[in-house]
C-alpha cells in the first residue's frame, strides 16, 4: 500500500513539473514588454519584422502594441503617400495578428489612432477586409460583430480628440461591405448622444456613395491630404485581402453538433466570455499578412461583387 501511494505521489510530482515546464514554454514563446518595445522602430520600417514582430506579442499586449505602433508611424518623417502606406500595413497587420478575445480592442485602437486626414484612406482598405460576403457572414452575425467593435470604439474614441468623427470611420468600415440596408440606423442607434447622431446620419450618406469625407474632415478641423494616387497605388501593391471578422464568426456556436449551417443554428457567446478559442488564429499561425517583401495590402485588387465598394484612392481630388 505504501509503495502505491508513494508511486501516486511520484506521479503527481511529475504531473507538475511537466505542466510547469508547458507554461514556461509558453511564456517564453512571448517577447517581454521590454523586448518588443524595443522592436517598435524596426516594425514601422520593415514588415518582415513587424510579421516576425506580432507572432511574439502577448495578447494582453497587442493593445498597447498596437498604439505604439500608430505613434510610431505618425512619427514617420517621410511623404503622406509613404506615410498612409505604413499606416494601412500597420493597421491591417496588427488586426490580423490580434486574439479573437481582443480584437475589437485592436480595431478600436486603430480607428483610435491613425491621424483622421488618413482615416479615409485606411478606412477604405479596412472596408475591404471586414465585408461581409468576403468574411462570409450572415446579416445577424455580421451585426453582432459589427455592434460590438462599435460599442468598444465609441468608449476609446471618448478619450481622442474628435469622438464623432473617428465613431463616424467605423460605421464606414462596417458599412461599406454590409448587405443588410437596416444595419446603417442600427448602428448610428449606438452613438452615445443625439448630436453624436444627427452628425453621422449627415455625414454617412456622401461618404458611402461618394467617397466624400470634407465635412467630416472639416468638423476635424483638418484638410484632405494630398496624396499622389499613382504613387500610393505603387506602395500599397498588389495582394490578397485579409478576412479579418471571418474567425469571429466562432463566437456563433452551433446549437447543433451535427447541423453545419450556423446561420439557421446559432447562439450568440459574448467575446467577454469567450477566453481561449480553439483553432483561432494565433501567433504566427493563420494570420493572412502578406506584405513580407512589399507593402500589399490589395488597394489593385479588389473582390468583385461586393455591396458600395469603393476605392479611396481612385477618387478625384
């Protein structure tokens, strides 16, 4: 009997060393603060790095990544095309490489920084990546997951300095590639005042058919940047679109096990609850970003079919 519990003890033991040994591999997989704090430079020049970079940051780290990384670009001194570039493979990258648990704090941190006289441009790019039919998302889950980045957004742009305008941005990016023509006043119901309101439903309208942003530039108080387009189109390239809401589709778990189709057999499960989702995307795992040797990030090819497409860049000036 001794010698039974003994191995007992023996095996609880070893069960512990290796579950330790697991969790110190796990976190050593992460860079530390310090370390990647010190990659931020090399990340904004170089998009191998900033690839290499997001496949080491922790997820209660890629918020604050994220915003260093937006300074860090509006520190950039080169030329407004070179600069929105940086902005918009920044952007599309630190979203990709985000945890499903937070990646509605990543977008917000975007939207949050990004100067708004290039949000019109990254707000185009980002329209392109969370469409629905390219996410392939029904009308409800599309909503949901569009209500929820919203509601996260309009509590980290009450910090910035024009709420309104940048709350205005994500709505465009939701919808633009919407196919539910109701889901517009859905979200402008979410705004947090009725000024707030008024001002998105004037400024949606010129902005979705148009791609006409003044007012909402002038309520900024910034003037439209001058971008030589040719020379845009040169640096953003040429690449495939990153499905950046299709993984969020995991949160509409099938009621059913062996029904497949989960627009008909859903539950919605908050984000706040999810935690760890297996087979999400993960570090240097599925995520999409393919500017390793350029800066594409598909402004010259666009997915045909979609609902108010548009190009920002293409625009008249």
């Amino acid at each position: 009997m001794k010698q039974i519990k003994s191995g007992l003890w023996v095996a609880v033991a070893i069960g512990f060393v290796l579950e330790a040994t697991v969790l110190m591999a796990q976190d050593a997989a992460f860079l530390t603060r310090a370390q990647w704090l010190k990659k931020i430079g090399g990340s904004v020049t170089d998009a191998a790095v900033l690839r290499e970079t997001l496949a080491q940051i922790a997820p209660e780290d890629s918020v604050e990544f994220t915003r260093r990384m937006m300074k860090a670009v509006s520190r950039m001194p080169v030329s407004p095309e070179e600069k929105t570039a940086a902005f918009i493979r920044t952007s599309v990258a630190c979203i990709a490489g985000s945890k499903v648990g937070n990646r509605q704090q990543v977008i917000s941190e975007v939207f949050a920084g990004v100067p708004i006289e290039i949000l019109p441009v990254v707000t185009e790019e980002l329209a392109k990546r969370f469409d629905q039919g390219h996410n392939k998302l029904s009308d409800d889950q599309f909503e949901k997951i569009a209500s929820e980045t919203v509601r996260v957004a309009i509590e980290r742009n009450a910090q910035t300095d024009s709420p309104s305008v940048r709350n205005t941005f994500v709505l465009l990016a939701f919808l633009r590639g919407a196919k539910d023509t109701t889901l517009q006043s859905k979200l402008i119901g979410l705004l947090p005042d009725a000024r707030m309101k008024n001002l998105a439903a004037s400024w949606l309208p010129p902005a979705l058919k148009d791609h006409n942003y003044e007012a909402m530039l002038a309520a900024a108080d910034v003037d439209e940047l001058p971008l030589r387009n040719d020379r845009l189109l040169r640096l953003i390239g040429h690449a495939n679109l990153d499905r950046l809401l299709a993984d969020l589709n995991a949160n509409l778990l099938s009621q059913d096990p062996e029904q497949n189709n989960l627009e008909q057999n859903s539950v919605w499960v908050p984000l706040s609850q999810m935690g760890q989702v297996s087979g999400m995307m993960g570090p240097g795992g599925s995520m999409a970003y393919s500017t390793a040797q350029t800066l594409g990030v598909g402004v010259g090819r666009i997915p045909t079919g979609y609902q108010n497409q548009g190009i920002s860049v293409d625009r008249p000036r």
